[in-house]
C-alpha cells in the first residue's frame, strides 16, 4: 500500500521529495526500458512529494525527474543529475497518482508540477503526463531551466498551463559559470512562451559572489522584461530566491566538492534590493 504523502507548509526552494513512496517501480529489461521509455511511456523518476506554496499555486504534486545537462553550482538535486539514478515509473502509474489527488487540486486551486533534474531531458514521457493531467482537468506546470527548451513540442507547450523559467544569470560569461551552459536557449524558451500564451513565473537565485552583481541582476531583470514584451501578462511573476545552505549536505554525500561551501545567504536588505530592481521594470516580484 502506498503511504502516507507528506504534506509540506512552504518547505525551502529546490528540493527533491523523500523517494517514490507509492509509485509502482516498474522491473522491465533493460532493453524494453529503453524502448519504453523512447515511447514516453516509462520515464526516469528521483521522487514525487506533495506540497504548498511553492512550485506554482495552490497544493502541488511535484515530480522530480531524472536527467540534467546543466551543473549549477546551488544545485540542490545533484543526486538526479544522471537519468541512471532515477526509479523507473510508468506513466500510467504516475498518472493514477495525479488522479488521486484532483479532490485537493481542485480544492487549493493546485495541480501538477513536473520538476527535477531537468523535465526536458524527458520529453516524451513529461508529454505523456502532461497530456494526461489535462484530460484530468489537472493545472499543470513545469520548472525548467529553459536550456532545452527546443526539446518541448507545440503539443507540449499547450498541455502546459504554466511555467517556472530559471533565469539563472543574465550574460553568457555569468550563466557559463553558474551552470557550464549557455543562456541563449532559455532566453529564446521564454520567448517562445510569450508567444504561445503560455503563462511564466521567472526564477532568479541570488547567490552573494556569483549572481550578485548589478549588472548581472540588471541583465536578469531586462530579460525577463523582455519576455514580457513579447505578450503583456506572460510573467505573472518574478521569483528572487536567496541562496541558502541546504544543499551542503547533499554534496558531501555524494562525495562531490561543494564550489559554495563557505558561501553566506544574502541578507535580506540585499534580497529586497535586487526584488526592487524587478519591480522598476514594471514585473511582480516575491
Ligand atoms: S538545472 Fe541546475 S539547479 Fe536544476 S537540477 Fe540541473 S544542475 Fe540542478
């Protein structure tokens, strides 16, 4: 029997839930998975967990997905870095899950959140899901970094009520170093949801030495007024979320060398300045 969800009263950013608690893990072979999996019918899951206020409105059941081709140095999820690490789910399986909690959705005004690890890594099975949350009736949202973004389908994208677009830097040097990527996809991902009217909460970390710097904050916040451009009322809002420490242990772990050890959260004088910087673009900023 599957147990008990953990309810969570606004738990802190970018975290992975506790396990698959209750997902069916499918046994298939090695090369059946695989075939699935192209199919979009088994996916790479690190966890689900059930939570509120955070990863869109109301209560959320957040997926954490398997997969990224980004190396953030915050990143609070490197344990789902590789899709091998994943438990292998069926998406009808997670799908049932999904229905066992419309009651609550419908309630707190909630909905599906596919997250990870990077949901596009994956797209055939996060299409799959998302396509069966909406025959649901189920709100759904997906936390990206936007880096693959060419990767989502029209199709995709209009199963998709709502997305968290990582910014995670506003110049190509910055982003390369925060997370060894380039930026251009994600800019041109959020473009391309202006356009498609699918609606955007934009994410920004503000991490003391790294992130910071007026120009990069200015940059940020020109990008995500630049998106907003495109269709007025696509950036619901704007998101700045100070860095914290809560991933030190998770890297230690996993024997990986923490590049923000001895890094300090911004204090909140510095967190509202920058959120102020947002504002005076005219954007909506928590
Ligand atoms: S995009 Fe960055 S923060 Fe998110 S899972 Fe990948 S490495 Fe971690």
């Amino acid at each position: 029997m599957p147990a008990d969800p953990v309810l969570l009263d606004a738990p802190s950013r970018r975290r992975a839930g506790a396990g698959l608690r209750g997902l069916a893990t499918s046994d298939v072979e090695r090369s059946q998975r695989l075939r699935l999996m192209r199919s979009g019918a088994l996916g790479s899951v690190h966890s689900w967990e059930l939570v509120t206020a955070v990863d869109g409105p109301g209560t959320r059941l957040t997926v954490f997905l398997n997969g990224c081709p980004l190396r953030c140095q915050y990143c609070h999820n490197p344990d789902t870095w590789s899709m091998r690490d994943g438990g292998p789910v069926l998406a009808s399986d997670l799908l049932g899950r999904v229905e066992r909690y419309r009651g609550v959705f419908s309630a707190t005004g909630g909905g599906l959140t596919l997250s990870g690890g990077e949901v596009l890594m994956q797209p055939a099975f996060a299409a799959r899901i998302l396509r069966g949350a909406k025959e649901l009736g189920v709100h759904t949202c997906l936390d990206t970094s936007g880096y693959l973004g060419a990767n989502a389908t029209d199709e995709m994208l209009d199963d998709t009520d709502l997305v968290l677009l990582d910014i995670k830097a506003g110049d190509e040097d910055t982003y390369r170093r925060v997370t060894g990527r380039s930026l251009a996809p994600t800019l041109a991902f959020g473009r391309r949801l202006a356009e498609r009217g699918v609606a955007v909460w934009v994410r920004f970390v503000l991490v003391p030495g790294l992130t910071d710097d007026p120009a990069n904050v200015a940059a940020v916040a020109d990008h995500a007024a630049a998106i907003e451009a495109v269709r007025p009322g696509t950036v619901q809002r704007v998101e700045v979320l100070p860095f914290h420490q809560m991933a030190r242990d998770k890297w230690a772990e996993l024997r990986r060398a923490y590049p923000l050890a001895d890094t300090e959260p911004p204090t909140p004088e510095a967190t509202e300045t920058v959120r102020e910087v947002f504002r005076s673009r005219g954007l909506t900023t928590y």
